[in-house]
C-alpha cells in the first residue's frame, strides 16, 4: 500500500487487558507507522495499561447512559477514513452505521459465546427475573451482533477454530489471520523447578484446576507460579494458599513476565475451547514446552507430544501427572522447548503483520472497482 490511509479502528475495551487487546494496540501501531490512524475507545483516558499504540491517535468514546454501553460503537457514525477496523464484541457493532460509507474489517476473536450458547449462562443466574432479562438482552444483542457481521466487508478469523464458528453463527467465510508475538522480546534462560500459568481470573481459563493440581505433584521441588488478573482473583489467591507449592504472583509487569518465561520448566494453559491461547507461543518463543489441552485453538498453537502436551478431558490428576513427567525428564522438556521455538517462528508479527498488509490492500482494490 504505498498510499497513505485514513484508518479509524474501533478498539473494544475490558478491564483487563488479554491477547485480543495486545493484538489491537499492536495492528493499530502498525498502520500508525504508515498511515493516519485513529483509535476510538471506550476505555478511560486514566486507565493505565501495559498496551502501546505507537504514533496512533486515541479518541474517548463516552457511553451514553441511556443506552446499554455496547450501543455506543452501533451509534457512533464516522467520515473521511479509506478504512474502517473493528476489534471484537461491541466495536464489531460499528460495521451497521458506517458500511455503506467506509470498508469495513472484523478481527474476530470469536462469535460472543453468551449470544449463541445461552443456556450455560442461564445456568448462573439464581433468579427467575434475572433468566428473564438475561434471555431478553441477548436476543437484542445477539441480533446486533449477526446484523454487524453481515455488514462487514472482510472478517480475520483468528484460528481455525474462530473460522469454523464463523461459519456456523454467521454463515459467513472468514480468512485466517494469527495475532503474533514479537520474538525478539523473548529470552532465553534457565530451566528452573516451576511450572507458570499465565492467564486472567475467570472461569473459563481452570486456573482453579491448576492450582487444585498441585496436591497430586509428587515432585516436591516443583512449585506453580500463578501469574494473571481478573474478577476471580481473590477466590484464587485464597485457594492457592492451601498450597505451600503454589506461589501467587497475580499481574506482573511485561518485563518480569518475559523473565518468568524465561527460567520456566514449562508453561501450562488449560482453558475451556480456547479461541486460540498466546500462551504456548509466548512459552515456545522463550524455548520452553507447554501443557495444554486437546481443545479449541490450542491444537493449532500446540503440537501433541512434540512441542507440548493436549490432555484430553482434563482433571488435576492428569495435570499433576505432566508436571512429574516433565521434572523427572529435564532433558525431554528441553528438547520439546527447542522444537516449540522453531514451530512458534511462524506467529512473530513480522510474517503475520505481512499478511494483514494483503488482506487491507486486496479489500480496497474490490472496493475501489465496485465504486
């Protein structure tokens, strides 16, 4: 693209900041190297986070009070760009204003999982009022959000596994874009006697269950660093309490966690139908193995017995039982560490930024001929 856009970026916006949110600071830095770039955001100016934006401007959008806060992206209306990018869930919801004006791209992370699987959300609300108005809110989000994938131009499905659900929520084909790392960042070091877990506090994730693993290690030199935040925290820093081989580290900045990596033993990553999992390339890039599970993204990001390990219907005695194999066999863990650093080359942002460059250049030349 050798001519200078206009690109506006609609940046979803989480208390917490995880992969989805790196991966949009990082693509928004990007073009910013080439392009004029506009960030619009609902996170608050003084919210300070770990996320660079490069030389990208970053606009507040104040939701209104009047509406639910996703509607916020739905209403906002903007002009002048070439290209409109939407992050996740609500911002994808700008593709319904401005479609017919700009072209529009989805990074899709996934298909929001309360929208098309109501029924295990129901299972958390203890009142019938609260089933009621959870069922009513989804319906009209869930409209939205279809409404706005059928609007977008082009969708960057994430994984293999977020291209499939694309297909069969928004009966739409999508085109796989890997968010990447940057490699450089990452050390080499020792391989010490702890195992880390790098993930936020929620259910989803079974840092619980890694945490529960531990009474079933029999290595006793092993310990479990727990790096991570989120709404759970403090129920988990509770339980790993229980566990005199459990150290609770809870956020760390990038730089201490580049060091964890480092001198690890092994990464574990256990999430329920991950959309894809930075984590075993984040470990990989930093020569060390992850222990996974035989779910989601994870099966693209983790090669079984080879650059990690994908346990199939997970418990924390199967956990337990990876750790001892990988303390008791340091020279096979060292080993499947080399071979995940050579198979996580393919995801540094050098070669995916490459084809995110493709993907925008293609799209504006089906634009510019249909105009």
């Amino acid at each position: 693209m050798n001519k200078r856009l206009k690109i506006a970026i609609f940046e979803p916006s989480r208390g917490v900041v995880g992969g989805g949110q790196k991966a949009m600071a990082k693509i928004a830095a990007h073009l910013a190297e080439k392009h004029d770039v506009t960030i619009f955001t609902q996170r608050p100016p003084e919210q300070k986070f770990e996320l660079d934006f490069g030389k990208a401007c970053i606009k507040y959008i104040k939701p209104n009070k009047q509406f639910l806060a996703p509607l916020a992206f739905l209403l906002k209306k903007v002009s002048g760009f070439d290209l409109l990018f939407l992050g996740g869930f609500p911002a994808n919801l700008g593709s319904i204003r401005n479609s017919k004006s700009t072209p529009c791209i989805t990074l899709c992370y996934s298909p929001t999982r309360v929208f098309y699987d109501l029924r295990e959300h129901l299972k958390k609300c203890s009142t019938r009022s609260g089933q009621i108005k959870l069922i009513f809110k989804t319906i009209f989000l869930r409209r939205l959000d279809y409404m706005a994938s059928q609007k977008t131009h082009l969708i960057l499905a994430i994984s293999k596994t977020i291209e499939e659900r694309v297909k069969r929520y928004y009966k739409r084909k999508s085109v796989v874009f890997y968010p990447g790392i940057d490699s450089y960042q990452f050390k080499k070091g020792k391989y010490n006697n702890y195992i880390l877990s790098v993930a936020r506090f929620v259910s989803a994730k079974r840092v619980d269950m890694i945490i529960k693993s531990m009474e079933y290690v029999k290595n006793k030199k092993i310990q479990m660093y727990i790096v991570g935040a989120g709404e759970r925290e403090k129920e988990y820093r509770a339980l790993a309490k229980k566990y005199p081989n459990v150290k609770f580290l809870g956020f760390v900045s990038n730089k201490k966690l580049f060091e964890l990596y480092a001198n690890c033993l092994a990464a574990i990553y256990i999430p329920i139908d991950e959309d894809e999992g930075y984590v075993p390339i984040e470990a990989g890039a930093s020569e060390k193995t992850t222990i996974g599970v035989n779910e989601g993204g994870l099966r693209e990001t983790i090669i079984n017995g080879k650059t990690g390990f994908l346990i199939d219907n997970v418990t924390p005695q199967k956990v337990a039982e990876k750790i001892d194999f990988l303390a008791n066999n340091k020279k096979i863990a060292k080993k499947m560490g080399k071979e995940a650093y050579k198979y996580t080359r393919k995801f540094d942002w050098k070669n995916t930024l490459t084809e995110l460059d493709k993907a925008i250049e293609k799209l504006l030349k089906i634009k510019a001929k249909v105009k």
